[in-house]
C-alpha cells in the first residue's frame, strides 16, 4: 500500500478514535506496572539505534553538530542515485536521490542520522514547527543543565527565551527542559532529572535513561552531555500514535501528563517555539527496549500544518531501533502491520556494509525502521570512535 492510499486510510481510522477517552496517569502507570518485560519477544527489539532527519545542507549540519556539540562523524556513505529502488526502500519519488548519508555520535547513546537528497519533481523547504505533525526535536540529558545552557548561549545557539523550565507538579515534576534552534529551523532539547521525576514509583516500570550508561560525559564538547534521552514528535492522535507503538514494537508508557496552554500570553512561543495559542493537549513518554524513549504530543494550532512529509524533504524525520534478527524482525512486524517498504536491504559494500534495514510507514507520518549489524559495519576497521551501538545500552 503506497503512502497516499495508507495515510487516507489512517484518516478515517483517526476520526474513529477521536471521541476515546484519554488514558489518565493512573491508568498508564498501572499498565506499565503489569509487563514483565521491555520491547522482547518475536520481534527481538534492542532499542533505538538513531534518529534520521532531512537536512537543507547536510555540511552546516555536520559541522554545526561538530564545532558546537562535539559529535563525531565516523560514518559517511552514499550516494544512491535516483529510480525505483530507492523509491521503493524509502518512499520517495522515482526522481528523488539520496546524496548522502552521514551519522554523528554524541556521547553514550542512540546516533544521529543526517540526509541529503535532491528531488527535482518537488522537495518542501520549509521546516515544521514543533506544533505541526511533522513537529520533532531531539532531547540530550545533561546532568547540569544551567552548566550547559550557557555554553550554548556562549556558542550563539539561539535558546527559546523560557527556560530553563522545570516542571514541579504532576507525574512529570522534576524535570527541567530547555529548547534550542539550529541554524536550519530544526530543534533540540535538553532535559534533566537528577533526582527522577514524581511518575517512578515501585509499581511502574520506569522510563530508559542515559544515566544508566554512566555519568561521564564523553564524545561531546556540551557540559555534562550524556546522549540523546528521547526523540519527540508531534502526532495528529496519541491514542492511535501509542496504540501503534505499544500492539507492535512492545512498547510501554509508564509516563502521561499535560496539557499546557496560555490563553493570553507568550509562554508556549517563549518556550517551544510555536503559536501563543497553541495547545499541548497531552504528552507520553514510552519505552520500547533499553534505548532513548519517544515522547509523543499532540497539539492544538491555530497554524498547524496537518501535513506529512515524505523523507526527502526538508525536516522529514524517521526513527530506527535495532533487532536481533532482522529477517525475523521484519516477517513479525509485516505480520503485525502490513506496511512495510520494500527489504529488508543488505549493504554489502562500501564503508556502511554490514548493516540491514527496512522502512515500516504508520498512522503518525514518522516512518519506523529496523535496522540490524550483527558483525559490525566495515567502516569501523578504520574509525578511531565508532558510533554508539545499542546493545551496549544498560537497562
């Protein structure tokens, strides 16, 4: 089912869900409380191994990533020109070309990965607020986030002007964010919380943090920066989004809170960057496996853009989690969803060889992949710092 047909079809499957009652905190907390285990069985789930994200100029991104928050980039592969394979692997046009490939390491957690491509019958060049559908930021735990927010305004980062924020009621209280912006319109978070946050109690299984992989702050230039805590995207329904997420992947969400609004002032432009009068009607944080977690919003907009991007244009985004077994992945989650692209993919030559992929599409527009290397990739026989592997993560 090509895109078009399978995202009028999440439509209607959208509108049926609309008028479901929302899980409360209790409710989640409690579910949460019943699983025996995080992101097993047949699907062989390890956890994220990164996040993908279209760029305007893959250059300023790599050297922005570089000079400002110390990633290094072991890993640059491509080109893959355009036709029906790579139409077919990752849902783009038949005159769309992946120009490059490059994947960033900052510190001890899931990588980054960076997307050029030209698409010469239509490429969006505009990038997607926080409150669009398209909307998504990468959070880093830092473990001094005062410490590290200056070093970003020293850098001449551009910083949302509330913030640092903590939250100290509701499940989530003892949190502390701040969001930035990259010089190409995309958005980062960073997080803290030292002491967890109210949600963890004995009964729940807790959310994935790069505290359990240790406090050093390695391979970054960031005070305290420890890795990419969560992905966060912006969903047209969180039911469908964490259903989704929860029936396929095996994932759980031990953590639910919101909304937050302002009626007359300028908080939620002073903090994430989008229209006084938007809404977050709710939040979730889910857990599939030992890996960065993914928050999930869904917004309220007077201008939200209720649009999909495809993967070649600009801010299009895409999350990966590592399996065990990547033909048995994808058979299980095929049988499950119906909607993968085609694969799986084998790299067998060049610095990314090793590696195998498969692109799933969803009912939220971030398309899902597995990714498997179980005997490493090639270009690590040279690299002095790999990236960072998921199955390094601790639970």
């Amino acid at each position: 089912m090509r895109r078009r047909e399978f995202l009028t079809r999440g439509a209607v499957a959208l509108g049926s869900v609309a008028a479901a009652p929302v899980v409360g905190v209790r409710g989640a907390q409690a579910a949460a409380g019943r699983m025996f285990g995080v992101g097993r069985g047949q699907l062989g789930l390890v956890g994220c191994d990164h996040v993908g994200v279209t760029v305007p100029d893959i250059n300023q991104a790599i050297e922005w990533f570089e000079d400002v928050m110390g990633a290094v980039a072991p890993l640059t592969f491509g080109p893959f020109p355009a036709g029906a394979f790579v139409a077919s692997v990752v849902d783009v046009a038949e005159t769309a070309s992946i120009d490059q490939i490059t994947m960033l390491r900052i510190g001890h957690s899931a990588n980054i990965e960076l997307f050029k491509y030209t698409a010469p019958d239509g490429q969006r060049h505009d990038m997607p607020k926080n409150s669009d559908w398209s909307g998504h930021h990468i959070a880093f735990y830092v473990t001094d986030i005062g410490a590290a927010v200056e070093y970003m305004v020293e850098k001449g980062v551009r910083k949302m002007p509330a913030g640092p924020f903590t939250l100290t009621a509701g499940p989530a209280a003892g949190q502390t964010i701040q969001y930035f912006q990259t010089p190409w319109g995309g958005y980062i978070e960073f997080i803290s919380y030292p002491d967890g946050m109210a949600y963890e109690v004995p009964s729940v299984k807790p959310l994935w943090s790069p505290k359990l992989n240790g406090m050093d702050s390695v391979l970054t230039s960031v005070p305290g920066l420890l890795g990419i805590d969560h992905i966060g995207i912006t969903v047209p329904n969180i039911d469908v989004a964490a259903a989704w997420l929860e029936q396929n992947l095996g994932f759980i969400n031990p953590l639910t809170f919101g909304p937050f609004s302002d009626p007359t002032g300028t908080f939620m432009t002073d903090l994430v960057d989008v229209n006084p009068r938007a809404v977050v009607q709710q939040i979730r944080m889910l857990r599939g496996g030992n890996g960065p977690n993914v928050e999930l919003f869904q917004y309220t907009s007077p201008d939200q853009d209720q649009t999909f991007r495809k993967n070649s244009d600009w801010g299009a985004h895409h999350i990966t989690f590592y399996v065990r077994h990547i033909d048995k992945g994808v058979e299980y989650l095929q049988t499950k969803t119906g909607t993968k692209l085609f694969g799986p993919v084998t790299l067998t030559d060049g610095p990314a060889a090793g590696q195998s992929i498969n692109y799933f599409e969803n009912p939220f527009g971030t398309d899902i992949e597995l990714i498997s290397y179980p005997h490493g990739m090639a270009y690590q026989s040279s690299a002095p710092v790999p990236l960072w592997d998921p199955r390094d993560n601790h639970p």
